[in-house]
C-alpha cells in the first residue's frame, strides 16, 4: 500500500492510497491504470510525462506535501489495510474519499518501454 500524489505548483495534485505494483528491478511503478517511472519518490507518468510522488503510506497522516491541501482517495481493495494502520474502525470522511483503483496493463507498458530503448 502507497501514498501517490500528483505534482502541482499549488500543492493541491490529486492525491490516492492504493495498491502500488513494483517492476523487478524496482525502477518502473504500476498503480491504477497507469505506470510510472523511477519507482519511488518523484517519479514521471510514462505516458503524460507528468510527475508524482510515491511513497509509503505514513500513520500520523502527513503524506501530503507540506501545503497541500483537499481529500486523499483511498482504494477500496486497501481499505481495510488503511483503516487497521491508522487505527481506525471507519474512514475520516473529512480527509478521505474512497475510489475504484483501476487494472494496470503491466505488459503495455513494458512494450512501450522497451520499445523506447530499442528493445
């Protein structure tokens, strides 16, 4: 389970908690629908360019950036796992918002990234 946040000037990207899926090498990141490389910490969108931030999902709550400001999405299949490490019996509606994390086509993917690199 991941923290994601995509990068905006205002600090106000939107941002989820959700399964995260890791390439073998650890360098390339798959998370709802869409994949990402550098693995951790300021990645790029390999298909918008656009950047975000993984990371590991703190307790105390304080993924978002220092400014930044509006609900987490949180997916349902992670649920349960966010609730268990925040310690709570129901979601803080106030700060989150639950979503359908969509299937990353992982092997997509990694055609376009081989194709890029001429392989």
């Amino acid at each position: 389970m991941m923290y994601i946040e995509k990068a905006a000037n205002d600090h106000n990207g939107p941002a989820w908690i959700g399964y995260v899926e890791f390439s073998r090498t650890g360098q390339s990141a798959y998370f709802n629908g869409q994949a990402f490389s550098g693995g951790r910490g300021n990645c790029r969108n390999i298909e918008t360019g656009d950047y975000y931030w993984i990371t590991g999902v703190k307790k105390r709550g304080s993924n978002r950036r220092v400014f930044g400001h509006g609900k987490v999405l949180v997916s349902r299949d992670s649920l349960a796992e966010f609730l268990a490490l925040k310690g709570w019996e129901i979601l803080d509606e106030t700060d989150y918002d639950l979503f359908d994390a969509l299937p990353t086509d992982i092997a997509k993917f990694t055609e376009m990234q081989n194709a890029k690199h001429g392989g």
